[in-house]
C-alpha cells in the first residue's frame, strides 16, 4: 500500500524473486507503467477511503509505506484489513517518533506524542494481525540526494548534531529481511552504522553533485541523537549494503 519512493522499487524487488505483488496509488496515470513491471494496481486514496478494497487485501502480508499522517484515514483502513485474509502486516514509520535526548536510541526509547506514534499504536493493538514496525532513520538514494535537501541560502541549523540516515536499497532489503526471518511483533530500526555530525555530511553530498557548500547555523543547546541499528544486525543477521555514509559518492547514488 503506497507505491512511491520505497514502495515502488520494493514491489520490483519482490516481484524479481517470484512473489505475486499488489500496489495501491492515487493516480490514475500510473497504472499502466505499474503492470508493466508486473504490479497489479489499484487506486486507494487513504483520505477518501470510500471504495471496497477487497479484492487489493485479498494477500497474505500488507506493507504499509504511505506518508500520510491522517489518523482517522488509519482508523478506517483497519477495519477492512480485519476482515480481509491478511494475517501479516508490515508498517514503516520513522525514527522521527523519538526525540532528541543526547543519548543513543534504541528501539525501547521513548517516543514523542505525534499522529505517528499513535497510528503505530493502531496497528500494534489490532489483535487480528501480526504487526511488525520497521523505523526508518532519514531516506536517501537515487532521486533524493542529500545534496539537495537544503535550497541554496537556506541554513542548515545544528551542525554538530549527528545524522541518521538509510539508503534506499538498504530499505528494501530490510524490509524483506522481516519477511524471510517471519520477524513479527517485532520494532525495528532502520539507520546506516555510521552517524557524522551535520557538518560532516552536508559538507560532503554537496561537493559529491558539485553545488555550492552549504551555509550552517549554530544554536545553542540543542540534544541531539544517535539511532541505534543493533536490533536488526542482532536479530535478523543484516548487514547495512551502505552503512558507512561517509564513503560514499553522492553524485552516484
């Protein structure tokens, strides 16, 4: 569900290795370019959850990868999902659900009131379904370079903060890392190993495409954090493809 950034070369990957995909979009336009890559489409729009979506849950696992943040759009969705086969439910999230507390977070960390944590909690309390969490830590590869993220004369604000990110083909493979181990019930994070201050990693993605440096902004007292990616070396055995951020070429990935 959500065929976009992430969902879209997922559902290639999965399909690449023999599995049957669904794929929902709101755009009437992509459904063509969808079968042909082999995902049988469908239109769902989340906030407007009007239409019967049967025939899109008749699956054995559900992979939740919209952006939205509209709680009652969830609500609404879980109802179907209950009475559908689905016994599997994967739902990405973010690591932007904890807060910065100066101190290295773990998939046990405390997280911060938000529409995200409390549509997490929709899927974690539904007893019909196993529900697996997997957290990203900030998306990066291929169309979204990070090089790009700040416009030029905008300041990139905390500096000696550290940065937590995840490329996107790491994405995927964590993904289907849950799947194959059937690692359910289960919080993930998801976040490169190596954790450069701002400074460090902006400096360096905006020379790799070759636009001008950024321009940074010092505030005092800002916490900062450091994601934790331990849970899922330890117990899915996976190893980051792009752990460490700093050798990397951002012109190329």
């Amino acid at each position: 569900m959500g065929c976009g950034w992430l969902g879209k070369p997922l559902a290639v990957s999965l399909i690449q290795q023999g599995h049957k995909i669904k794929g929902s979009t709101t755009s009437e336009s992509k459904l063509s370019g969808f079968r042909e890559i082999g995902i049988v489409p469908f239109i769902i729009n989340l906030d407007d959850l009007k239409e019967n979506i049967s025939a899109f849950l008749d699956s054995e696992i559900l992979i939740v990868a919209l952006p939205s943040k509209n709680i009652d759009g969830f609500k609404n969705l879980l109802s179907p999902i209950e009475k559908s086969p689905i016994k599997k439910v994967i739902f990405i999230s973010s690591t932007s659900v904890y807060g910065n507390s100066n101190e290295m977070v773990t998939e046990e960390s405390d997280t911060l009131p938000s529409a995200l944590t409390t549509i997490e909690m929709l899927f974690k309390n539904s007893v019909r379904f196993d529900t697996t969490i997997i957290r990203f830590a900030g998306l990066f590869g291929y169309t979204r370079k990070p090089g790009n993220f700040f416009s030029k004369g905008r300041k990139i604000p905390n500096p000696e903060g550290f940065v937590n990110m995840i490329y996107q083909d790491d994405c995927i493979r964590l993904i289907e890392k849950v799947i194959e181990k059937k690692a359910w019930n289960q919080i993930f994070n998801g976040c490169a190993d190596t954790h450069p201050t701002r400074r460090e990693f902006y400096t360096k993605t905006t020379l790799d495409i070759g636009i001008e440096l950024p321009v940074f902004e010092d505030v005092a007292g800002i916490k900062k954090k450091i994601i934790s990616n331990k849970k899922s070396k330890e117990l899915l055995n996976f190893k980051y493809q792009y752990g460490d951020l700093l050798q990397l070429n951002y012109g190329n990935v």
